[in-house]
C-alpha cells in the first residue's frame, strides 16, 4: 500500500517521474489501449517518494511531450483510493484491498536538463 499518498487522499499535487515505457491494456469496452509507465514518483512539494510506479492511459498530454527512456516528467495529479485484489461473487471470493493511485494527470511537461 502507498501509505504515503493515503495521508493526501482527495488532493491535487505535483509529482515528477522517470518514463520507462509504453505498454498496452484492454479497456472496458474491449479495445486494446495503449498505457505508460513512470517510475519513481516524486512529490514536488515534499521530495519524498511516494510510489515506485504508476500506469497511466497514454493520452494527448503524454503525446505532446514524446518521452523517451530514463526522460524526467513533471505533472499534476489527483490522489484516489481504489480496490486492487481478486473478487468472485459468485463463490463469495473477496481478496480486495484498498490501496492509492494518481488519475486525471495534466500539466503535463518534460523537465529541463
């Protein structure tokens, strides 16, 4: 669990991370959906690690900015809880737990060298 990030549940804050790779999941509807994944994520305001990676949905504002392997990003965020685990209702199977993660990135840049 990303204890970190569960004390600011709800905020939007700066992060910054290193791209490591594109990758590719199938969304809801059944599609194959391209996805990026940082590394090392960094709160800007406290410079603590607060996750060792995220995926993120490779959109627009990623695009924009054309990473590349070991590329510094910023961007802003919010902090979510979610479910994570294995859940079978049908043979009442519940092996959730509730952990942390960023959505809804923007502001989305490349950081200076």
């Amino acid at each position: 669990m990303r204890k970190t990030l569960a004390a600011e549940e709800g905020k939007r804050k700066k992060f910054k991370a290193v791209f490591d790779r594109v990758g590719k999941k199938i969304n809801y509807k059944g599609y194959s959906e391209e996805t990026i994944l940082l590394k090392n994520i960094v709160d800007l305001e406290s410079q603590k690690i607060v996750a060792d990676h995220v995926w993120f949905s490779y959109s627009k504002g990623f695009i924009k900015v054309s990473p590349k392997f070991g590329d510094v990003i910023e961007f802003e965020a919010r902090v979510k809880e979610y479910q994570k685990g294995y859940v079978n209702r049908n043979y009442k199977i519940d092996n959730s737990k509730k952990d942390f993660k960023l959505s809804n990135p923007t502001k989305i840049k490349k950081q200076s060298t």
